[in-house]
C-alpha cells in the first residue's frame, strides 16, 4: 500500500516509528494499519472516517475537512469571530474572544451561507480579476505609448544630432574639460568630509587605546580622570560630527536640455548648462503605520504649556504657557533656557519662519503677538510687535503665500487677518468656540468642543465650503489639531487624554497616543508634527510639559 513516506502520528505520539498508509479525515492523524485497527476499535472514534492517503489527500482539496483549532489542536474547529475575523474552537470562544460582540458557531454560519452569498463573493472576486486586468491593460497600453513616444524623441534627437554635429565637435572639448572642472570640485568637497570623518575615528580611537591601557591601571584616580578627559573628548566629537552631518547634502548632476534647435545653434554651451542640485536627505515614514517613540520630556514646574512648536536648527523647542504669560524656549539636549513675558494670557502659535512666532493673546487686550527668537551662542526671546484685534483668538495658522494670518476665535469664526490686525474676510463656521486650527495645502482644518467635539475641513476659499466633518466616540474637547508633511491630521482629545489619526479625507486610522499607552498624557492641548533633527517628530503638551515623540516604522 502507497506511504507517500508519512509517519504514522499516533505512533510518533508513542515515541515510536511507523510509516502511515492511512489517515482519518476527522482526527487529521495519520496512521498506520496497526493503529487504524486500534482506532476503529474506540468508541470515541468507531465512526471516523479512515481513508487511504491518496483518497485523503482528494478529500482535502475538496475542502470537505474543517480542521483544528490552531491554539488547541486537540479541538476542531466550532465558532467564527466575526470581530477579528477568525475561527476557533469553543475554549478560545470562551476565554479570548469573550468581550467579542458577533461569534457564531460554525454551522449557524453555514446554515446562514447560501448560493446568494457565495455568487456575491464570486462577483466580488471576478470584479477585482477584472480590476486588476484592467490595470494591466491600461499600463500595456500606457507601455506602448511610451514606447512610441521614446522612439519619437529618438529620431528627432539624430535628426538633431546630423543638423548640429560640425558644431558640437568643435564644443565638445571645452564642455568635457568644464563637466571635469566640475567633477574635481565635488570630489575635493568629498574628499574633505571624508578626511574629517576619518580624523574623527582615530581620535576616537586613540581614546579608545587610553582606556584600555587604563583599565589595567591600579590608580583608580588616574583612571577616573583618564575616563572623564575621555568623555569630554567624546561630546566635543560628537558635537563637530553633528554639525558635519547637519552639512551633508544629496549631490546630483543634471544636464538641462535645450528645446529648439535654432538656440543650440546659436547658443555658446550648445549642450546645455551643468548644474549641480543639493537637497537634503530626510526620512518620510509611512506615518500610518510608524509608532511614536517617546524621546525627550520638556518641562518647566508650576506651568499648564497649551500649545509648542520647533524652531531655529530643529533643535529647539518653544512653549507658551497661559497661567504665567510666559513664552519658553528649550533646547532639546539641555532642557530650559530662556523666557519672556507676554502681553497677556497665551493660548496658541503658529511658525512664521525659523527666527519668529505669531502667538494669540486672549486677555486682557485680544491681541496676536510677534515674538523673535535667537538660538546662537548666546539665546534670546523678545517680542517685535502687537497687533490688537477687535475678537479674541483661539487658534491661530499662517498662509506663507499671502503672508495673513488665519485666526479662530469664541465667536465661531474664521478671519483671514492682515498684519494690521484688520480682517480681510470672514466665514462664520460653528456657534461658539473654535479652538484648534492648522493650515495645510490650501485647507483649513480646525476643531470645535460642542457635542463632545468635531474636526472639519474646509476649502481656502471665501465662502467656507466644507470638505468634511470628523466626530468619534474616543474624543472629547478637542483643543489641537495639527497635520503631517503627507496631509494626515492629528487632532487633541483633552478630556479624552489621547492623540486620534485621520487620513487627509478625514477617515478615521487609530488612536495613537493614549493615556493607556502612556500614563503621562493627562490633558493635552497643544500639538505638532515637525522635523527635529530632520527626524518626524510629534510634539505635545500636556500640563507642564512639552513630550517629544518620534515616528518609528515597524
């Protein structure tokens, strides 16, 4: 009889070894003629079914078997969670599925599944076959197009070549010895950054030596002290390395191509211009999926910080806070390093460029103030201007464009306000408080505290045309709302002390910081994404403190 050199499992159980030529299609054992004998003879088991292997083998591509339960393989498999979309047997139903709101069993399931049902899916399938072949069919289709597009561009490049050749041999010398020029001055820039990093190693390394060769020593002082000259070498390393790397730049070469053939016969450089581009390399998670990594805790006793925001290098952070009249300013390596008084009582910021501020001030003179900030050797915060405003501001943004600002207030309104404080236009958008507000890729997104509390979307435009509204059962007083670089908004639930994620549509993603996950977050109010160290960062402030996490993608 076949063996298909399967061991018989009941055997194997026994710590013995024989070769299966059978199996029972209800337990999945496989088993040999011995124990099948043995397994008809049981009362638990006289009624399974016990076929040949090959036979077997047929029944499991039919689908006929159920299966076993892959946490307890002794059970089959009985109920289906409909919550986490999965079958088990009845123990797992009953201790990890419990709080589960749709279990069913499996043949209430089946009974339930008719040929309606099952031509649905089918349906559902045969669209996406065809979903998909359509794709196929398009990016064949765009394949050819571009095929014929890149033969097209071929010929008029020779035709070009055949009219302008005389030319280019005279010019041909004088480009290469330019794009040469070009070449060495890179390389020497190269050169140069590599001849730091490697004057870096060895002197970590001689420091590396001086320790070992110490640790042998018996003089605990000289050792202590070798240690401490050790360390004070290492942070003025890691200092020059960090400016070094603040420094590094993607280097690109681009050839830029002339478009008519008349100016490339006229033109000196006939094969265009060489320019050299450097742009700045810095991770772009996927910030659907990243975690947030708590980093650095800034914090300033007695305070209630209501909303922070990067500035300078990406290397500090500013904070407001409302019960002092304070605006701080930290350094995220050293903690506090200065303040300045502010006319009033803050409540939000907005960035207006690396070196200044706009913060609303709600009493006693309704007001958006202008704070300058330094961050060179020696720090300093000190406001510029006031501009008095006739409404008292919540949440305040800046359009770069127009240079105005875009300002919430108690009143349920928008405005679109000059530096003069004058309003250039208004939406009325919601009766009552408007708290959070961020401006992102020509849209206004902002929350509201009625009903528990909404974030919506509007268009940048006069008449207010909303995009969409937001309300979920986890958020309660939403006083911030920020957006990411991709246009993802995170919105603030003070008293629901979390941090919700939407997409750019306002589809809900996930709850991603909650005090569940991270007991401090008590309260919060003010919130950022922003780059600190060209890494993501999200910044949040909760009562005395300004929390720095960072985005990890798993």
């Amino acid at each position: 009889m076949e063996t298909n050199g399967k061991s018989c499992n009941i055997c194997h159980r026994m710590n013995s070894v024989e070769l299966a030529s059978l199996r029972c299609i209800d337990c999945c054992d496989d088993l040999c003629e011995k124990c099948a004998e043995t397994h008809h003879a049981s009362r638990l088991s006289m009624d399974h079914r016990v076929l040949s292997l090959d036979d077997a083998e047929a029944v499991d591509k039919s689908g006929d078997v159920v299966g076993f339960c892959e946490k307890h393989e002794n059970r089959k498999l009985e109920v289906y969670c409909f919550d986490d979309e999965m079958a088990c047997c009845l123990m797992c139903a009953t201790i990890d599925h419990r709080k589960c709101k749709m279990v069913e069993s499996l043949e209430d399931c089946a009974k339930q599944t008719g040929e309606s049902e099952v031509d649905k899916l089918r349906e559902t399938l045969k669209e996406f076959n065809q979903e998909c072949a359509d794709d196929i069919a398009s990016i064949s289709k765009n394949e050819e197009s571009f095929g014929a597009q890149v033969d097209d561009v071929r010929a008029r490049i020779q035709t070009m070549k055949e009219s302008v050749l005389k030319f280019l041999n005279d010019k041909e010398t004088e480009f290469l010895e330019h794009l040469q020029s070009v070449q060495s001055e890179k390389n020497a820039s190269f050169a140069a950054k590599v001849k730091m990093l490697t004057g870096f190693q060895e002197k970590a390394g001689i420091d590396i030596k001086k320790i070992e060769d110490s640790n042998t020593c018996t003089n605990k002082v000289a050792l202590f002290l070798e240690m401490k000259e050790t360390e004070k070498n290492h942070k003025e390393l890691k200092r020059e390395l960090q400016v070094l790397q603040r420094d590094y730049r993607q280097t690109d070469l681009k050839l830029e191509d002339e478009s008519y053939l008349a100016p490339i016969l006229l033109e000196d450089h006939p094969f265009g211009k060489v320019v050299v581009e450097e742009t700045t390399t810095k991770s772009k998670p996927d910030f659907l999926i990243s975690d947030l990594v708590l980093g650095n805790i800034l914090a300033k006793s007695g305070c209630r910080m209501t909303d922070a925001e990067t500035i300078g290098d990406e290397e500090h952070v500013i904070s407001v806070c409302d019960n002092h009249n304070q605006v701080y300013l930290f350094g995220i390596t050293n903690g506090f390093i200065t303040s300045a008084k502010l006319s009033g009582k803050p409540w939000s910021m907005t960035k207006i460029d690396q070196t200044s501020v706009a913060i609303t001030i709600r009493a006693p003179q309704a007001s958006i103030e202008l704070v300058d900030i330094r961050v060179e050797k020696v720090c300093t915060l000190s406001s510029v201007d006031v501009i008095k405003l006739s409404f008292k501001p919540n949440g305040i943004a800046y359009d770069n464009d127009s240079g105005t600002f875009i300002v919430s207030s108690t009143d349920g309104l928008l405005r679109h306000v000059d530096k003069t404080g004058s309003s250039l236009h208004t939406v009325s958008v919601t009766k009552g408080y408007v708290y959070g507000l961020c401006f992102h890729s020509r849209r206004i997104i902002y929350s509201h505290h009625v009903d528990k509390g909404k974030v919506y979307a509007l268009y940048d435009d006069k008449l207010g045309t909303q995009e969409f509204a937001f309300e979920h059962e986890d958020l309660s007083f939403p006083l911030g709302v920020t957006c990411d670089s991709c246009g993802n908004i995170y919105v603030v639930g003070c008293s629901t002390n979390n941090v919700l994620q939407l997409k750019p549509d306002g589809e809900f993603v996930r709850q991603i910081l909650c005090k569940e996950k991270d007991e401090a977050v008590i309260n919060p109010m003010g919130i950022r994404v922003s780059l600190m160290a060209s890494i993501p960062t999200l910044l949040l402030t909760c009562r005395n403190e300004v929390r720095i996490y960072r985005f990890q993608t798993p």
